[in-house]
C-alpha cells in the first residue's frame, strides 16, 4: 500500500474554487481500482495551502487514474488556481490502523 501526499499553495482567493475541484476530485476516484482513500487538509497556519492525502494499493493505480477523463478536467482547473506547481512525495504505508467503522 502506498500514500501520496500532494502540497499545494493557493492563489488567494481561489480557495473555494480549488476546493470544490479537489472534492470534485477525490470523488471521481471513488471507485477507481486500486483507491483506498483520500484526504484534503488545510494547515491551520497557512489558509491558502492545502496538502492532498491519497491512499492506494500501488502507485502504478495512481498514475493509471490520472489518465481518467475526471481527473484531466479538474486538474486543468485547479493548475490555474495555484501559486506555483504541486509538490508530490511518496510513502509505503508500513502500519494503517483506523478505528472500525460501524
């Protein structure tokens, strides 16, 4: 299992905007082989940037997803909104402890 973590500085004011892409986003990849899951956060010190958490089986799912129609259109809207390229480092997931869900 592997995690992508995505940092993004915003352009100001396109926060609402961007967002609404990455939502856009994380929801297409709902589905999608090899997804485990994703998260958006925002650094409570630094409200224009954003830090995009991906789980997946294989990284190889990861680049396959971003041949998906879905993905192409949201990334053409969100490049316009930020400040200067995204910044993507890869981890293997060694330990994913969550609490069960009900």
């Amino acid at each position: 299992m592997m995690t992508v973590i995505t940092q993004a500085v915003l352009q100001e004011g396109s926060e609402p905007e961007w967002d609404a892409a990455m939502r856009e986003r994380l929801e297409s990849a709902y589905g999608t082989h090899g997804w485990i899951g994703g998260q958006l956060l925002i650094p409570l010190e630094r409200l224009n940037e954003r830090v995009v958490v991906g789980t997946w089986e294989t990284r190889a799912d990861w680049e396959a997803w971003h041949l998906d129609e879905a993905f192409q259109e949201t990334r053409a809207r969100m490049d316009g909104l930020e400040q200067k390229p995204s910044v993507t480092t890869w981890h293997e997931v060694v330990v994913d402890k969550r609490r069960p869900t009900s």
